[in-house]
C-alpha cells in the first residue's frame, strides 16, 4: 500500500517460479498512512494473504521470519514460523507434485547474465 498500487497485481507479473524463499515480517503503521516494516510486531494478516498467493504460485522452499526489535517470547516467533510451514505446505499439496531442479538448472535461473 505504501507504492500505491495492489501487491497481489504486482506479484502475479514476478517470475515466481524462480522464488524459492521468502522474508516475513510485521511493522507498524505511521500516522501519514505509511507502513513501515520495522521486524518488530507480529506479521499482519495482510502478510498471511501474501504468503498464500505467492506459495500457490512459487516453488518455495522456506520462509524466514524476521524480528528484530521488541522481541517477544521465543514460542511467538515459533508460532509464526509454524504458520508459514502450514501455508507452504498445504500449497505444495494442492499443487501437486513437481519436479526438482538440478543444480545447474537452479543456478542458471539466478544467472543475472542469461
């Protein structure tokens, strides 16, 4: 929300097929409207809805939470990460089974030179 346009739009035009991990957060809210992804508050449920676009699309392999400021109870952070697993997973079930990339193959799809 903070560039003005939809991130589910913005997302769909991504090569997803070569995302194979992603960074979840929270942040919070500053009063001219902004967002700021501070690490420092649970990942909204905006978040949640995000992860669930992109794991239906993208061969994910992991999901790392990000918190670094007000740290909270280790079972919190725990909690979300458990999230993130369900959500990958019951995407990858969905999707059906899917081949593995080599390794050449996996690094040609990072080659900016290509």
């Amino acid at each position: 929300r903070n560039h003005g346009f939809g991130p589910l739009e913005f997302i769909a035009e991504l090569p997803l097929e070569r995302v194979y991990q992603v960074h979840l957060g929270g942040g919070h809210d500053e009063p001219d409207g902004y967002r700021i992804d501070s690490h420092g508050a649970p990942a909204p449920p905006e978040v949640w809805e995000l992860l669930r676009f992109v794991a239906a699309r993208a061969p994910l392999r992991a999901a790392i939470v990000e918190w670094d400021v007000s740290l909270p109870p280790f079972a919190e952070v725990l909690a979300e990460a458990e999230l993130a697993r369900g959500i990958i997973d019951e995407a990858r079930t969905q999707r059906g089974p899917q081949t593995n990339r080599g390794a050449a193959e996996c690094a040609a799809a990072f080659d900016l030179n290509a």
